[in-house]
C-alpha cells in the first residue's frame, strides 16, 4: 500500500482531534480551586496588609517563626518589649485547603507561643501571622516544610 499526501493529512488531523480531546478531558478533571475564596475584597484591602509588613519590617526586635523537628513543635517567639500581644495564626496548606488550620495567639509570660505540629500533614506549609499590640498591627509569614 502507498502512502500518499490524502493519507497523512488524516492521519495529522486525527492525531490533532484526539489530541485536543485528550487535553480538554484532562483540564475537567483539575480542580480549579481558588487560594482565597473571597480574593477580591482581600485585593481590597490590600493597602492595610501592605501596612502590617511594614510595620513588621521596622521592628528592631522581629517575630521569629521557628519549627523544631525533635518536638514537633512550632515556636513564635515575639519581640519581648511589646505588650498584650493578640492576634491570630493560620497554618496555610497551599496544595489542600481543607488542612489548614488557624489558631489564636496566646503568648506566656516570655512572649512565647508554641503550637504543636505532630498532627500536621508532612510537606510545605506557610504560616501567616496577624498580631497586633496596643493598636499597632503587623503580619508576618514564613514558609515551612513539616518533614517526617
């Protein structure tokens, strides 16, 4: 049998059809699923998170997010010379977000709060930190990676 031009342009518009196909099946499949559910009203409000960073950035003595592997514990050590520290801590999974967890701060006598991670999912993780003392506001983050 001869392979002529009529043969091969099928067999390229075959291979591009199926192709196609291949490629909208698999972008049903993906879950498309947004970071934030309400982005636009945080996009909003971006000045005031801009805000908080900096006031984070002008501390002398900064939030220090440490994660110790031995005890499986999450260390925030805040600057000591503020006062009535409050606030709240997410631990953001960025690959799943029905693992993220949130916690209120409450420091000890140290400005010290430890949250235990043995229950965490091994993998990355980013840990967002809104605090507050007196009325000033500040935000950090740090990513972190849970290992085994």
């Amino acid at each position: 049998m001869k392979f002529n031009w009529g043969t091969g342009i099928f067999l390229f518009y075959g291979l591009f059809a199926t192709g196609l196909f291949y490629e909208v099946y698999k972008s049903t499949q993906y879950d498309h699923s947004l970071v934030a559910d309400d982005y636009y009203a945080k996009d909003l409000a971006y000045q005031a998170h801009y805000d908080r960073k900096m006031n984070s950035l002008q501390l002398a003595q900064p939030l220090k997010i440490e994660w110790e592997k031995n005890n499986q514990t999450l260390k925030l050590n805040f600057p000591e010379n503020l006062p009535d520290i409050s606030g709240k801590v997410l631990l953001y999974r960025p690959g799943n977000k029905k693992l993220d967890t949130a916690f209120d701060i409450r420091v000890n006598d140290g400005n010290q709060m430890d949250i235990p991670t043995d229950n965490l999912a091994v993998g990355r993780w980013v840990v967002e930190v809104e605090w507050s003392s007196g009325q000033t506001l500040f935000y950090d983050e740090k990513d972190l990676y849970i290992a085994p």
